[in-house]
C-alpha cells in the first residue's frame, strides 16, 4: 500500500475510475446472477418438456398397443361375422329344402287319404267347392288339409 503525501493509503481515496469499476463489477455481478437464475429456469423447463416428452412416448405406445388389440379383433369379427352369414345362408338353403318337402309330403298325404277314402268307399259332407276328382277314378272326392295335418 502505497501512502500519498496528505498520508492517506491509495485504498482510502477513491478515483472516478475506481468508482466505475467497482460499479461496473456489481453490475457485472448482477447480470451474472440473472443469467444463472435464467440459465436455471430453463434448465427446469427442459427437464420438464423432457419429461412431457417421455410420457407422451408412453402414451403413444399405449395407443399403438391399443389399436394393434383393436385391429386384431376387428379382424376376428369380421371371420365371425363371415362365418355367420355362410351358416345364416346354409339355413336358408336348408330350411326351403325342408320346406319343399313338407309340401311334397302333404301332397303325398293327400292323394293317399284321396285313394284310401275312394277305394273304401266312403263320402265326406263337405262344401262343393273343396271337391275335387279323384286323379284316374273320376270320382269326386272331399280335400281337407286339417284333416290329414295336426294342429
């Protein structure tokens, strides 16, 4: 420390400069401070959009796995529902194959009970116009449905 000739030490005595110096050093200070405080701000949003990030990766994958379950079972429903109309058509082939032979047998039934009712002679009182000839005999015989089928 130097001493000047009034005998004060250099440190007392403070010039201009000095003072802007020093000034300039606390605002270096200051503006170091904001810039860490910014720096740590921005550190936090990152490690937070990171975590966004990482949770909306997640989230996609869950979707994903979602719609891989979704699209296996659309495709299982459309063998069912394929299955389906093939036996709902089977049904409709065999349920008019059915029906054709219902009618055939009736038909059956009714020129039987004809023959039997003509060949034993018996007679019907029933309306003229459910008389019909007996197919071969020209006889006139009475046709009753409900009479040949139950219920």
């Amino acid at each position: 420390m130097m001493a000047t000739l009034d005998g004060s030490n250099s440190l007392d005595s403070h010039t201009p400069q000095q003072s802007d110096e020093v000034l300039e050093g606390t605002q270096l200070a200051l503006e170091y401070a904001r810039v860490l405080e910014q720096l740590d701000g921005m550190a936090l949003r990152l490690r937070k959009s990171d975590q966004r990030r990482r949770a909306l990766l997640h989230l996609i994958e869950d979707f994903n796995a979602a719609n891989m379950r979704l699209a296996n079972q659309r495709k299982a429903m459309l063998h069912i529902l394929s299955d389906y109309e093939q036996d709902r058509r089977r049904l409709v082939l065999q349920t008019e194959r059915l029906d054709n032979s219902r009618r055939a047998l009736l038909h059956i039934l009714q020129d039987a009970h004809r023959c039997s009712n003509v060949c034993l002679g018996r007679t019907w009182a029933s309306p003229a116009r459910n008389r019909l000839l007996c197919p071969g005999r020209g006889q006139v015989v009475a046709l009753s449905v409900a009479a040949i089928l139950p219920g």
